[in-house]
C-alpha cells in the first residue's frame, strides 16, 4: 500500500530518546521508529518515490530495504487516515480556531506567571492561617443532607470541568485536538480529557498541556481561600459555607493526582519525565510474569521493550500495588458503606410520600447525580475484575 501525499504529509515526526515518535493528529494513533524510519519518511515528505528512498535507506542500512512493507505496517498501525477526511490544507487540527486563540491567552507565558503567583496563596494560607483549613464537616455546608449531596455533586462536576478544560484549551494552543469523556479509574467516576495527540509534540512541548488541570485545581482552590480570608463579612455565611466545601474538594483533588497507580496527571508527567512510552503496559507484563501468569503477549512485551522501561516499570510497582491494595481497603471499609448510607438516604423519602414532596424529588435528583455514577463505576470495575480472575482460572486448568 503508497499512501498518497496528503496522507504522508498528514504524518508528524518527532524525536523523542533515542526514536521517533510517529503519528497523524487526525488518526490519535502513535508509533516509534526508528532513526531510519525518520528518514524514509522525511524523504516521502520532500517529494521523492519509493523507488529512491529504497535506495537511500539501502545506503544507510548496507542491505535492501523495503520502503512499501514498511509503508504498510504505519497503515496497519492506523496511521493514514482516510483521504477523504483529510483537510485540504496540512497543518494542525486546529489552527486559528476560537479554541486555540482562547488556548493562547489563557495560557500565555504571562498567564503562567499569573497562575503561579496566585498558586503561592493556597499553601501560604492553609499554613498561615489554621481556621481555612478544611475538615470533614466542610462537606457538609448544609443541614440537609440530600441538599448537601446536590450541591457538593454538581461543585464536583463544575470543578471536574475545570480541571479537564484546561487540559483541553493548554493542548489547543498547538492547534491539536482533545476530546473530552465521561470514565472511571478503578471505580472512581471521572471526566478525561484525550491527550494522545500530544505525541505529535516534542517531550518538552508536553509538560504544559499535561500541567494545565492540576494548574487551575490550585488556582481555583487559591482564589477560594483568598475570598474566605479577604471577604468573608461581605459575601455572608452561605456562599462561604459553599467555598469551604470547595476548598475540600479542591484540596483532595490535588491530593488525588498523586495517585499514581490510577493513571492520574502525576502519572502522565512521570511517563514524559522519564521517555516512557509503553510503562502501563509493560508494567502489567511485569508484573504477571512475576506471578508466573504471563501470557505469550506480555513476554513479547518485554522483550521487545527498553531496557530503562522495564526498570522503570520494576519501579513503578512499588507504587502500583500498594496503591491497589489502599484502593480496596477504601472501597470495602468505606466507600461501599457510604454508597449504602447514601442510597438509604436518598430512598426514604420516596418511600415515605412518593415524589409528591421536594424531599422525595432532591432524593430522586442526587440518586441520579451522586448515586447512579457510582454504580455504574463500580459495575464497571467489578466486571474487569470478573474477566481477571476468569483470566487466571482458564490459563491454570490449561497449564
């Protein structure tokens, strides 16, 4: 398979290690090359023809080389989209459009400078000044609590928003695309910004994008205390009920992104730090071939991975599985509890008078804001765990 001019221009190529990162923003799919790959694919993009670039890689290799097989295995990579849906013009997905030039000036270097600056205030208060701490009773603003459950819901989701909105305007400051999605990571809900196409950008190029949402949870988080500490008298009790609420949030989240065993930010920065490019993957190989579970695929794995990626996936399991066993302890001691208080909580009311009071509507309001996410997550977890342990049982009765 040639793939035609626009499908080989559409291909962006970028050192990374000792690869080439290789991909087209208009498929989100990535592969390495190596430096000879590189080349045959900057000569297609100058103009030259299969013909001559077989012969310029024959010179660099010492031995005939097959630009045209290689040609199909990026194709059956996905790599060429479809002609049809490539714009006319090369470039990125996004140059000039409304997103990108919101990207620019909400993270400009000065924008930066600005974030930082207001970023110092959230630990020089919470240090400085004991009673902006938040506590437990903090999730709490109100003194119903099927209102507390709404409200602490959709700050939740607005916050979310937040997070994986920057994420998405930092990436379109270099003309690519994001696409946000609802998720899980185990069986927390989560909103999820696709950064793929970061690939197609040089490993520096990626840490802003990557930083973007944990950037504004501490902007957000600072621009609340500071409200608390400078206007507390004027903005009255409720509203600042409602920031020492966001302030918890806001303070668990940041929390949570150094959770690294959920692929969280944190995680995402540690691959781009270290030139990783395969570390969950290879860490799931690792780790089954040391419960003597692996599979033919994981030992092709790590076969075929770096050397530094497999010591950094031996490393990253001493993250992994402590994380994993904290994760179920939390799930059974406190968020399976939780979820049956809550849906308690929340039934009562319908049980008691139907939906005929306001009572019974917020119950059926949070049950589908708060309680049915959750389930759904849970589902969705207990069913990967299901496939894991069927997974194991099979290859046992095979072996």
């Amino acid at each position: 398979m040639v793939p035609s001019a626009v499908q080989i221009r559409s291909l962006t190529l970028v050192a990374d290690g000792d690869g080439y990162v290789v991909g087209s923003p208009h498929t989100a799919e990535y592969v390495e090359v190596p430096e000879l790959g590189a080349k045959i694919i900057a000569w297609l993009q100058e103009g030259l023809d299969v013909a001559e670039c077989e012969r310029r890689a024959a010179d660099v290799a010492g031995e005939p080389v097959d630009v045209a097989d290689f040609l199909t295995v990026l194709d059956g990579e996905g790599l060429f989209a479809p002609p049809g849906t490539l714009p006319e013009t090369d470039g990125p997905d996004l140059a000039g459009s409304f997103r990108q030039r919101a990207g620019r000036l909400l993270f400009h270097p000065a924008a930066w400078v600005a974030y930082a600056l207001v970023g110092l205030a959230a630990p020089v208060l919470l240090l400085a000044v004991p009673h902006l701490r938040p506590n437990y009773q903090d999730g709490f603003p109100f003194s119903t609590q099927l209102l507390n459950i709404l409200v602490l819901s959709v700050l939740g989701v607005l916050a979310a928003l937040a997070h994986e909105g920057a994420h998405v305007l930092a990436t379109a400051v270099h003309g690519l695309r994001s696409r946000l999605s609802v998720t899980r990571r185990l069986y927390f809900v989560t909103f999820q910004a696709d950064l793929t196409r970061l690939w197609s950008l040089p490993r520096r190029a990626r840490y802003a994008p990557l930083l973007a949402g944990i950037t504004w949870d501490v902007v957000i988080l600072s621009v609340a205390l500071l409200l608390q500490a400078g206007f507390a008298e004027q903005l009255g009790p409720v509203v600042v009920r409602l920031l020492r609420a966001l302030v918890l949030m806001q303070v668990t989240a940041v929390v949570a992104q150094a959770l690294v065993f959920m692929r969280t930010d944190v995680y995402a920065l540690l691959v781009n730090a270290t030139g990783c490019k395969t570390l969950w993957a290879t860490k799931g190989a690792l780790l089954r071939r040391y419960l003597r579970r692996a599979t033919p695929d994981d030992e092709r794995q790590l076969a075929g991975a770096d050397p530094r990626e497999v010591t950094w996936a031996r490393r990253y399991l001493w993250l992994y599985l402590p994380g994993i066993t904290i994760a179920l302890v939390y799930l059974f001691t406190f968020a399976l509890p939780s979820l049956r208080f809550l849906i308690e909580l929340c039934v009562a009311p319908i049980r008691a008078d139907g939906l005929t009071t306001p009572a019974a509507w917020a119950g059926l309001a949070a049950l589908a804001i708060a309680v049915v996410p959750s389930l759904l997550a849970l589902a969705g977890a207990a069913r990967s765990g299901y496939r894991v342990v069927l997974t194991a049982l099979r290859r046992r009765r095979s072996a």
